[in-house]
C-alpha cells in the first residue's frame, strides 16, 4: 500500500483538500471549527506527509493546531 499523502491549499475563505493514493477531494471553510472538523478527518489515515500550501499567513490558523496535536 503506497503511504498517505494530504495536500493542502489554503486561501482566505477556504481549504481544498487532496489525500493520495485514495484521490479523495474536499473543500472546507478556512474557520477554526472546519479546521478542527478537519483534523479529527485525517487522522485515522496516518499520513506520512502533509503538504501545505503557505499563503501570507492563513495557514496558521491550520497549522499551528497539528503541531501542538503531533506533540502531545
């Protein structure tokens, strides 16, 4: 089985979502409870790498969630 890959588009107002190998797609809304909503999502696919598209500091709102959670 090829590892879990999740890439992460981030704009103002949303998230685009992309896992590989499965070609799941979605979008969410860039708020801190759709950004939750999406942590709990990926978690049972244990990726081996996200990708996270940097945009002017919107992906903090994201990012700073997963590391506090991957150090916990």
């Amino acid at each position: 089985m090829k590892p879990t890959e999740i890439d992460i588009d981030i704009s103002s107002k949303q998230l685009n979502i992309y896992v590989k190998p499965t070609d799941q797609f979605f979008s969410v809304a860039n708020d801190k409870n759709y950004i939750k909503g999406t942590i709990k999502q990926r978690q049972p696919l244990k990726p081996q790498r996200a990708l996270i598209e940097p945009i002017g500091g919107l992906e903090i709102e994201f990012f700073v969630p997963q590391t506090k959670q991957d150090y916990l």
